[in-house]
C-alpha cells in the first residue's frame, strides 16, 4: 500500500527594516514564481517550476507516493509579514490537514518553507506555522521540511520537524534537488519508524549577503567541507543556513544542525561543522564600491569581453529592496554611461505613464523613490512596452511565470531603464531578453541584485563590482537599529571598501 503525504509550502523571506510591509495581494500573485495555489490545482501549477516543491512532488510520484495537495505560496522579500496574511495562509494549511485527516491517516508532511519569515504577531513565522501543523497531525507523524539557506533556522524549528533540508547552492539553482531530498529522507523517516538524533549549533555571528555566495571562497570551502561531514556514517543530514541577517528577533543568526541514528553521530557533524565556519569568521567581510566609484570603474572597463555587472546590492528585492531607489541610475546618468542598462525599476505609475504615452513619445517622469522618496526626476524616451509576461530561463528560475504588470523600456540620455509594475529580483536576462535586449552585447548591466544575479549574468560578463547606493539591504547589518538582536551580533564588521 503506497504512503499517503501532504505537501504545502508558504515561503517568505522578512527583512523588519524594508520600507513596506506584506500583505496578501503579494502571495496571490507574486513576480517571478507561480501564484497562490491550493488543493488538486496546486500540484500541475508548481510542477514545471524551480520551487522546491516541485523537486519534492517529482521523488514523491517516481516513488509511487499519494498525494495530498493543501496550498503552496511565496512572497517576494519585504517587510514583516501582516498579520492577516500569516493567518490566511496558515488557515489554508491547517485547514486542508484537517480535510486531509477526514479522508484518512497521514504517513508524513511535507512543507516547503523558506526559513525567515516573520509576521507582526510571531517573529519566528514557521516556528508558529509548524507548531499549529503539530497540534493537528500530532507528534507521531513525521514532517519533513525544506529551507532557503538564508533561513534563520531556530531551535523551535529543528524540535517540530523530522528533519530540514536546505538548499546547498547560493545562488539557488538546486531548489528542486532539496525539495527532492527532503522528501526522500520523509519516506527513509517513515520507513525507520522512529526520529533521527538531533544537534543544533546556532553561531554568534552574521555573514552578509554578498559573503554567502557559494561559488566563491571562503562559502564555496565550507559547502565542501559540509559535504565531507554530511557522508560520515550514520548522518542522515547535515543543514547548513547561512541566517538572514535583517530580521529583528533573537533567532536571527546562522545555525547548523544535524540528525543522525545516533546523539553521538549527530553532535559530532555538528560541532565539526560549526567549528569550521566560526574559525572562518574574518574571511567573510566583503568587498564593495560606493556607487560614483563603481560607475567609473565600469566605464574605465567596459569593452570588448562582455558587460561589466554592478550589482545594486542595496535595493535588492530579493532581500527585502523595493526595487525602486536611484542612486545608482542618477550616477549612471550623471557620468553619461552610454550603453548602460539598469534592471530595474519597480515604479507602476511611471510604467502606465509610458503606456499612456506610447512607443516613441518622450515623457517628463519622477521615476522610483516610492518607497525612500527620491525620485529621479527625468526626460525619457520610450523605447518599447509590453505586459510584463514572460518565462525565466535561468538556472534559478527556469520555467517559473514572471508577470511584472506593465512593463516599458526608456532612455534617460545613453542610458536605458527598464520599468515595471511589480518588484522581481534581476536574476534572469530572460527579464531583458523580453523587452529586446541582448544582455551579453550590454556594455554595462545595472542589476538590482545581491548575489541571485551570479547564475545567469556571471559567465557573460567580463567583470562583477558590487556597489552601494541607497536601499534598505545594507551591505553592513550592523548600522540597522535592532532591538531584538543580541548586541553580540552587532558589533562584527560586514563590509570594506574594495582596494
């Protein structure tokens, strides 16, 4: 008789200082990733996407699993989750687990989670989420959970669950390959009829955004060394979350932890690897250009061998940005960088100005500063409108649905911006491919990005500089006003300028 297994996911990624909160509209319909889904159509609306879910539903169906769909969704990075989206969608999950339970017993759960959510009312947001799952199926059921390594895994977390699986990859190209872990190691706890050992090793220390990156040193190093422990005998995982270092509560930090057939095997994987990073801690601090810095140097570069990428680490809307600040697209203009294109400004007025114009029209625009107020007060041509609709191609997202509302190409002088009507990270070239640009002919790529953008854009280009211009994903943590942090955490420095 094959297993029967529910699966949902609710993913989020909370930054306490962004400027604007999240609300339910952002889960309905997200830039970049599948809508809100829930019940039978949840399963056929995620399955030829990256998520993480996906990878999970493929091991699931290969190993002849039933089943059972309750709702999936994910927000785009911002400020703490409202409380009436927390409810909403914690309902939806709690309620389907009742049905579920109507229908007949669960052999396990399934949960795609990212790891650092926090609502108004629960700072640790899955804690909450996972105790109220508990609190329907009960300590007997095994539930297995997959993370964002940039989750603030909490000791509440690794107590409720069987096991957590994050990804091993920043950038996240091996989603659905932790999703598929995880379930995998659902059916192994199942079969095993009994919990795993555990050890969780939180760390005193923050690792900025830009420092997390896998596919450089000193991140790159410690994954190998995590994948040498992780195969000793009698680990059955070994969960590395590198921590999201905006949100405002005491779980805020990096965390190991591992499950093993015994305490022994489990604490001392741990404690290896716990012992590794921390003895790395120096080697993390990264390196940055202020923005008039960094825009010169990529016109002192640019030239044949692919564009020169300067990363909008600030204004990330994959960590929490708006998407919307200009200081970076001011000292482009400023510095006359022809042959630049900056990805891009989430400004929806400014969009359905263009629209209303058409294509080949000049407008007077304030464009972005919605969310700090410093709009780039502007002459633009458009260039080219569409609605925002495409497929990614990356390898993060390939096959995830963009919608980013209406969307128009313009030049401010030799400078082009790309302007939409709804935040989305600049992960994908597919973003510019779809307005008619060829991003490896670009003599300089402005992306709004911290490291999600290295997938798709590191092999075309000839040169990375990450730079700082306002937004509220500050490449040094510490200057935030935390209130809820240790003070321990804060006084580490995160960032230096580059030689």
């Amino acid at each position: 008789m094959s297993l029967r297994i529910a699966i949902g996911g609710f993913l989020h990624e909370t930054h306490s200082f962004a400027p604007r909160p999240t609300t339910w509209p952002e889960f309905v319909q997200p830039g970049g990733f599948p809508a809100l889904c829930r019940g039978d159509a949840m399963i056929e609306a995620v399955r030829g996407s990256s998520v993480p879910i996906a990878g999970a539903i493929a091991a699931a169906e290969a190993a002849g699993v039933a089943l059972v769909p309750l709702a999936w969704t994910i927000a785009n990075p911002a400020g703490p989750i409202v409380d009436e989206a927390f409810e909403r969608i914690a309902a939806l999950l709690c309620a389907g687990l009742s049905t579920a339970l109507d229908e007949g017993p669960l052999d396990g759960v399934y949960l795609d989670l990212h790891g650092a959510a926090l609502a108004e009312s629960f700072p640790d947001a899955e804690g909450e989420l996972l105790r109220r799952v508990r609190a329907i199926v009960g300590a007997a059921v095994p539930v297995a959970i997959s993370l964002d390594p940039h989750a603030n895994m909490t000791a509440e977390m690794v107590r409720l669950a069987d096991v957590a699986v994050p990804f091993r990859t920043y950038p996240h190209i091996d989603m659905k390959a932790a999703g598929a872990r995880a379930m995998d190691l659902l059916r192994a706890r199942i079969a095993r009829g009994a919990p795993w050992a555990m050890a969780y090793r939180p760390l005193g220390f923050w690792i900025p955004l830009g420092s997390q990156c896998t596919l450089m040193a000193p991140m790159e190093g410690v994954m190998a060394e995590r994948a040498r422990l992780a195969a000793a005998s009698g680990v059955a995982e070994l969960a590395w979350c590198f921590g999201f270092p905006y949100a405002d509560f005491p779980g805020c930090a990096p965390a190991v932890a591992a499950w093993g057939e015994t305490e022994a095997a489990a604490a001392a994987a741990a404690d290896a690897l716990a012992g590794f990073i921390a003895a790395r801690e120096a080697e993390f601090v990264q390196e940055t250009w202020p923005a008039a810095e960094a825009v010169a140097e990529a016109l002192r570069r640019a030239g044949p061998g692919g564009p020169v990428v300067l990363a909008d680490t600030q204004d990330n809307p994959g960590g929490g940005g708006h998407g919307d600040t200009t200081g970076l697209l001011a000292e482009l203009v400023r510095q006359g960088a022809t042959g630049a294109v900056l990805c891009l400004i989430n400004d929806a007025e400014s969009a359905a100005a263009c629209h209303a114009a058409g294509a080949g029209a000049t407008v007077a625009l304030s464009l972005g500063g919605r969310s700090d107020g410093m709009p780039l007060a502007c002459t633009a041509t458009v260039e080219r409108l569409t609605d925002g609709r495409f497929t990614l191609t990356g390898p993060m997202g390939a096959g995830n649905p963009a919608d980013l509302g209406p969307t128009a190409l313009i030049a401010i002088g030799g400078v082009r911006v790309i302007v939409v009507s709804r935040k989305m990270q600049a992960l994908d070239q597919a973003i510019l491919r779809h307005v008619g640009i060829e991003p490896a002919a670009c003599a300089i790529l402005a992306l709004k990005s911290s490291v999600h953008f290295r997938a798709d854009f590191a092999p075309i280009a000839q040169a990375v500089l990450v730079a700082i211009a306002p937004g509220p994903v500050v490449a040094d943590p510490a200057i935030l006003n935390f209130r809820h942090v240790p003070a321990a955490m804060r006084r580490r420095p995160q960032a230096r300028p580059a030689a």
